[in-house]
C-alpha cells in the first residue's frame, strides 16, 4: 500500500507529515487484534467463568485483577524493550508477528475450559491462561500504538490516524459480538450453553491472526524505513535506561494528567461493560434475543461516533472531547436505574429503545475517548522529547495500554466484588431477575448505572488541569526542529 507522505511549513512553522488512506486502513488493520479480544474478554469472559463455569464472582474477579497485575509488571518492559530494539524489520514488528500464535492458542483455551476441574485447579488454569492471553495481547499491542506516534508528528493528523483505528475498533467488535449473538449463542441454551464457548475462542484467534498479518505485511515496508528514533542507546542500552525513562516519565506532568484521568475512566467504563449481561438479564429483565440488541448497538455507536470524533476535534481540543464524552455517558447511563426505580421509564418495547440508544451513547462515547486519549499521548510523547532529549514512545503507550487494560481488569475485578457484595449467585445460577432478591435486583442496577457515574466523575477533574493544547504542541514541534537543525540541548 502506498504512503503518501507531506512535511511542510504549515500550522505556524511546525512540521506536517501527511499519510496516505492505504498507510491508514493497513495500519488500523492491526487495532482489530485488541477490539475483538477486548470484545471478547469484557462482555462474555466474567458471564462466562460465574455463570456457566461456577466460579465464585469474588474468585473470578481476583483472576482478572491477578492476571492485569502481572500484565502491568510486564507492559513498561515490553515498551521499553521495543523503544530500544534494533532489526532490519524494524522496532516493533518482530514483537508484533511474535506475539500472534500465543494469543490466539490462549484465548482459544481460554473459552474452553474442561468440566470436573477441582476449584483450586480451575483456579490456577484460567489464571494462567488469562496471564498468558494480557501479556501477549500486550506484545502486540504495545508496538503496534507506538508506531502512532513515529509515523506523524502533526497534532490533527495523529487524531486522523486514531480515527482510522478507531474504525477498525467498530469492525472487531462487530465481528466478535455478531457471529456471537446470532450463530454460536442462538442454540436453546444461548449465553448459558457450556459448549457453545469453544467457537468463540476459536472466532476471536482466527480474527487476531488474520488482522495482525494483514497489518504487518501492509506497514512493513513504511515502517522499516523509519529512523531508530531513542538517541544512541540501542538495545544494550536498555536495562540503564529503563529506570531513566520511567523517572523522566513520572516528571512529565501533562501524560501523568491524562494517565490519572484516562485510568478512572476507563475502570468505569470496563467494570460496567463486565456487568451488561448481567444488568440486562436480571435488572432489565430482556430476554436472551433481546439482550443483543443494546448489546450490538455499542459498536453502532462507535462507528456513528467516528465521523462526529473527527467532526468535534475540528473545532475543539482534545481534552474538551474527552469531556464531552465523561459527561455525556455518566448522565445518561447514571440516570437509567434511578428513573427505572422510580417508576418513570415505560416497559416492553420502549424500555428496550432506551436501553438500545444509551448502548448507542456508550459506543460513541467510548469511541471519543479512545481518539482522544490516545492522540493526547502522542502529543505528550513530544513533550517528553522536548524536555529530556529521548523518545519513548513504547513506554508511553505501554502506560495507557495498561489503563485501557484495567477497563477489563481492575473494572471486572470491580464489577465481580460488587456482584458478590449483592449476593447475586454463583454456583446455582438464576434464570431471571423474578428469581433473585428485591434487593440484589437494585444493587445490580445501581452497580451498572450510577456506580459508573461515580468513576466517570472522578477522573474529569484531571482532564480540566490537562494543558497541552494545539498552539503549546506547535510551538514544541518548532522547537524540536529548531533543536535538530542546530543541536539545541533538551530543556531538562
């Protein structure tokens, strides 16, 4: 695929590389590795080990927060690793072609789990896997975002760029979520059916390894044209760096905002996509076809939400866009459950437009976000390279990787002690919300919808003290050429 690439003077004097669509359909490609196996883990895995395989949803919870720890030990290493890394193909496609085969026989695995596995062993063996699925995912998905931040160093572009993934974000959702809800859960025992779980394994590992080729054989050869990029230390460098890099990280004070801001909000957003089928089944009361209707309707969302994202950053920075979003989803999915306990939201087929449409609002919101986030650590990565002099940009996106990872972590961890605190069932699972306790009925609702609000809340604060908007970012880029063209030292 062709690049078409274009520096001029442009935007008060700082540089603009343009990239062609086929650069950016090919790289975007690569995103639908993450989104399906996202899909995957964070709307059926914590149904699937406390519904299905009678986990306790204390224990299952412990699993997901167990295996993200190890995951976020592993993520700044891994980062920093390819920062340094030299190769003929490049930084980071050797440890994206590495990372393919253990990630799609783990996930595989992982939905099939074996019947009559005494506890502690079952505990032990999702464990593992879970571990194994994190830190592959993360092998790839690691130096697959940093190249993001290499290939243009314009403030709209990169929003351009996340926009394209952002698209591919839609289609790996949708290809997880669609066949899921309409072939392999359609049988009579649907969500519960035991051994319908193997072809979704199997679905999400033929969809990492068909998109991580497609993307590597379409970028390779752009990417290996790419300078080194992280001074002179190269790979033997890298065990003295690393402890460098981290510390120079932590005196960074934009990224450490939209770290702090992006982790709470991402937390939010994943332990409430742990609870949806939960929350529909027993607190909504739809039926096993109707739950794929809101359910489908987050990915519809998200594609709707990439014109408007793009749309939206055209005339506001970054951060606002990240606010926009908070607050849209807090207020309308926060609201539902209060409503509902009130008695004024209507039942049967209008309750299920509203669920639809705030899945909707989810999607496109969440679709904001990620635009946002991760063109804001793009931006931040240039910060760093105007303060101290070095690129890091493996290790960067390594630490929002891990707040994006916490989504499915931290926020299933979330989402399962919450179920436990209700006293929602495990090892006899119920088969409506007229089977469970008033109470536990509404401490589900509240858990979905205002326990979300809570968090969303929590991290705006963190975007509003976020400075680095379009003008500061091009006044660094003219700097940094400036420093290039005439070895100005870094402003330490």
């Amino acid at each position: 695929m062709a690049q078409e690439q274009d520096r001029d003077g442009s935007h008060n004097g700082a540089s603009v590389t343009k990239l062609g669509a086929g650069f950016k359909l090919a790289y975007g490609s690569g995103q639908m590795v993450d989104a399906a196996t996202q899909a995957a883990l964070g709307t059926f895995l914590l149904f699937y080990l406390t519904t299905v395989c009678g986990i306790s949803p204390d224990l299952a919870g412990i699993i997901l927060f167990l295996s993200l720890a190890i995951d976020a030990v592993a993520d700044p290493l891994i980062g920093a690793i390819s920062d340094h890394y030299r190769s003929r193909w490049g930084r980071r496609l050797p440890f994206m072609a590495g990372a393919l085969a253990p990630l799609a026989a783990s996930i595989t695995a992982l939905f099939a789990l074996p019947s009559g596995m005494g506890a502690s062993m079952l505990f032990a063996y999702v464990l593992g896997l879970n571990i194994v699925v994190r830190v592959s995912l993360s092998v790839f998905s690691l130096p697959y975002s940093a190249l993001a931040a290499e290939v243009s160093d314009d403030y709209r572009e990169r929003s351009s760029i996340m926009a394209y993934r952002s698209i591919f974000i839609v289609l790996g959702t949708f290809a997880c979520l669609g066949p899921a809800f309409s072939l392999i859960f359609s049988g009579r025992g649907g969500l519960q059916e035991r051994e319908a779980y193997p072809l979704l394994g199997l679905l999400i590992a033929f969809l990492t390894i068909l998109s991580g080729l497609i993307c590597i054989l379409g970028v390779s050869r752009q990417v290996r044209a790419l300078p080194p990029g992280h001074g002179e230390r190269g790979l033997a460098g890298a065990a003295d760096g690393f402890l460098r890099d981290i510390s120079q990280l932590l005196h960074n004070p934009t990224f450490m905002k939209l770290f702090a801001g992006a982790i709470i909000v991402l937390i939010g957003s994943g332990s409430a996509l742990a609870l949806n089928l939960h929350a529909y089944r027993f607190y909504w009361g739809l039926s096993a076809e109707q739950i794929q209707l809101p359910t489908l309707a987050l990915p519809v969302g998200m594609l709707i939400g990439t014109p408007f994202a793009v749309q939206l950053l055209r005339h506001v920075e970054k951060r606002t866009g990240a606010l926009v979003a908070i607050i849209l989803l807090a207020v309308t999915q926060g609201s539902l459950p209060l409503l509902n306990m009130t008695g004024i939201l209507p039942h049967g087929n209008p309750l299920l437009g509203l669920l639809i449409a705030n899945g909707a609002v989810f999607g496109i919101c969440s679709n904001l976000c990620f635009i946002c986030f991760y063109s804001m650590a793009a931006d931040a990565i240039d910060e760093h390279d105007h303060l101290f002099g070095v690129r890091c940009e493996g290790l960067y996106y390594a630490s929002l990787t891990f707040a994006a990872k916490a989504a499915t972590g931290v926020g299933s961890m979330l989402a399962g002690l919450g179920l436990k605190w209700i006293g929602f069932p495990a090892a006899h699972a119920p088969s409506d919300l007229a089977s469970l306790p008033s109470a536990t009925v509404v401490g589900l609702g509240l858990l979905w919808g205002p326990g979300l609000a809570v968090l969303l809340f929590a991290g705006a604060p963190f975007f509003l003290a976020y400075r680095l908007d379009r003008r500061r970012h091009e006044a660094l880029i003219r700097d940094l050429r400036d420093r290039e063209a005439g070895n100005v030292p870094a402003v330490e």
